[in-house]
C-alpha cells in the first residue's frame, strides 16, 4: 500500500470512524506534444507512479467536508450553496461537483479525505489527478453511471470554468486512461486513442524538477490559448477551412502570419510543427528508433523555449546539462510551462552517476536543490479499496 493511501485511509477511520472507498488517480508525463491539446493536435501523454488519493463516502444530509491530510486543512461547504474557496485546493473538489450539477446529476453530501504524492505545480498535473479522482469516486458512491470519456470531458471543462484555466483535454485524459507501460497517442480533435507499448530495455523516464514554481504559469496559459485562437483567425481570413491549429499547415503559416505580430506568429509555427513532430515521433517509436524519438525531444524543447516562449532560464539550464549527456537521448521541459520538471529519457546503466552529475550542476548554477523522479508508467484512475 503506497504512503498517501494508507493515510487517507488511516484518517478517514480517524475522523469520520467509517470505512471509506478509496480512488487513486495518477499525475501524467507527456512524452511529446506540448501545448497542442487545446489546439485539437495530437499528444503523447502516460499515466504514471504518482497520484491523487480520495477517500469518500456518502452523508445523509448535503454538507461536503473535505480534508486535505498534507495540508492538515478542512474545508467544509453545501451541495446547495457552494462558493470558490480561498484555500484553492477546495476548488478542485467542488469544481467536479459544480459540474455534475450542471448536467443535473444528483450529488448528496459527502465527506472525503484527500492525499497524494504527485509534487505541486511540477507539471504533472497534480490538479487533474485530483479532479479525476473527485469525479470517478462521485460516480461510485452515487452511482451516475458515467462513461469515462464523459468524466474527462467534465473534469477538463471543471478546470476551465471554475478552476479558470482554460486547459486541454490531456491530463484528465491521461489520468483517467492510463494503461502500465503504455503511452497514449490521443488525437484531441476525434478523441481516438492508441495504446503504443512503452518498456524500453534499459532506458528510464526520468524528471528533473527545477523546483521553479511561477504563478505566471495559469495567467501566460491562457495568454497561449488566446494567441493561437488569434492566429486562426487570421489564417481563416484566406483560409475559411481552417477551424483549429490542426487544420493549418506550415505554409499557410508563413503565407498569413509572418507579416503579423511576432509573438502570434512564433506560437502557431511552433504549434503546427510540434504535430508534424508528434506524427514523426510515433514513427520512430514503433521502428524502435529511439535516438531519433530522443532527439526529437530537444526540437520540441527548443520551440517551447524560443517560438512558444514558456520555458525559464533554470529548465533551460537543466536541458544544457542534460545535452553534455550521452547516455541522455532526448529530453525537454513538460507541461505548462515556467517551472515544473524536464522529462528525459536515460539509459538505466549510467543514470546514477548522470542524476548526481546534473544535481550538482544544477546547484552550483542556481543554488537550489532539485529533486529527480524515476517514473514508471501505470495504470490511469481506478479503486483502491
Ligand atoms: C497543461 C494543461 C494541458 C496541456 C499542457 C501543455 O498541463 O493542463 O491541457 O495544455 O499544459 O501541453
């Protein structure tokens, strides 16, 4: 039994002397296809040894008590008269729940203790794990009878309106879908998905995490989505077939949007080559061309960092050392942007002395101790107990 859920266990007993249900949902990585979900591109997401812990039963009358064990915080509201919480994690919890009311499922009162291991604001998508686990835990003990694809879908438009960030579909896609030692290559437009197999001999998922935590990162988020939304209607001035990213290619770029502001320019460019990196990635995975999937990897990074701008100096640093690295084979930063973790990919034998090699690097750069996550991939939202 993992740490977080033998404390959600141990202090629902505790404080609510009841036997809970128990959900894990986990964090995500990204392998390849960074920022194109809300561009209804193609990503390349897994679930991962990391999670949201949620223990929950029903109450009979309609107050919501939540508990966060990490933070030793309550939080107590109504299904009847709910409100945004100051406190923030809250809101992950009562955003799903605001949902479920919009579509007229009957939420009663509950109680749920909450834990988790997924680090905070490390672009792992601890809020999505959260969420997914909030949803699929309602729809056990009220027994709404959602399908997954619908929890996804109302975890990621839980995100958007309560939450305010105008997320894409994928960490909510990714927790709750995950399958062990698979990546998903989910197509955000249609929302088919493929399992591609992901155990290679002898290499690991690593992620550095620059410790760097930017409030920037929800405010320039949807400073992104907004950019891009202005690049498409610029292009669909000339090009009226054109209804997201996905549908514009690289000359229609250039042809409509390299006289206009750089910035627009830069985050489209970036957008339409990331998918056509994507597609090509997914090619050299299935030929087993690892080092060219690798070095696929520092492309993206190099068009997150310079055309899409949501890097900062310290990942940027951390992406120099990883580069110095032969038993590296590609590595760029993960998720939002501006801080958060640079997932690598390296081989097993030398990734000791490499993670002490890139730590001290780091620390004699930044002064700040990162941390390094071995990840392993696992299964996506499920019951624990
Ligand atoms: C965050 C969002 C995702 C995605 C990534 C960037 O994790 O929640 O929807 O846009 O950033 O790829």
């Amino acid at each position: 039994m993992r740490a977080a859920e033998q404390i959600v266990h141990n202090i629902f007993l505790k404080k609510l002397n009841e036997t809970p249900l128990i959900v894990c949902s986990p964090g995500r990585v990204n392998l390849i296809g960074e920022h194109t979900d809300y561009n209804m591109g193609y990503v390349l997401p897994a679930a991962i040894d990391k999670a949201a812990y949620v223990a929950i039963s029903k109450r009979e009358d309609d107050t919501i008590f939540l508990f966060a064990a990490d933070l030793e915080e309550s939080f107590t509201t109504t299904v009847s008269n709910y409100n945004h919480s100051d406190k923030g994690w809250p809101n992950y919890v009562i955003s799903i729940v605001d949902q479920l009311l919009k579509i007229n499922k009957k939420v009663g009162g509950f109680n749920a203790v909450i834990s988790g291991d997924v680090p905070l604001g490390a672009g792992m998508s601890s809020s999505a794990a959260l969420e997914c686990a909030t949803i699929f835990a309602l729809n056990e003990i009220f027994d709404f009878d959602l399908e997954k694809m619908q929890m996804v879908k109302l975890a990621q438009k839980a995100e958007n309106e309560f939450v305010g960030v105008n997320c894409g579909i994928m960490d909510q896609f990714a927790s709750l879908f995950g399958k062990k030692n698979h990546v998903l290559k989910l197509d955000c437009r249609s929302l088919e998905f493929e399992y591609i197999p992901f155990k290679l001999e002898g290499i690991k998922i690593v992620l550095f995490d620059s410790m760097v935590r930017h409030s920037l990162a929800s405010s320039e988020y949807n400073v992104r989505t907004s950019q891009c939304s202005e690049g498409v209607s610029i292009i669909q001035q000339k090009y009226p077939e054109v209804k997201t990213l996905r549908d514009a290619t690289i000359d229609m770029v250039n042809e409509c949007l390299s006289n206009e502001s750089l910035d627009i320019y830069h985050r489209c460019k970036y957008v339409v080559e990331e998918n056509n990196r994507l597609l090509a990635a997914c090619e050299d995975l299935n030929n087993g061309k690892i080092d060219h999937f690798g070095q696929k990897m520092y492309e993206t990074h190099q068009g997150l960092s310079q055309l899409y701008e949501v890097s900062c100096p310290e990942l940027d640093f951390i992406i120099s050392c990883t580069k110095k690295e032969i038993g590296i084979l590609g590595a760029r930063m993960m998720g939002g942007g501006f801080g958060g973790c640079v997932i690598s990919l390296v081989k097993e034998d030398e990734l000791e002395a490499i993670v002490k090699r890139i730590k001290e690097a780091y620390w004699n750069k930044t002064k700040i101790e990162m941390n390094v996550y071995i990840t392993q991939i696992e299964d996506g939202t499920h019951i624990v107990k």
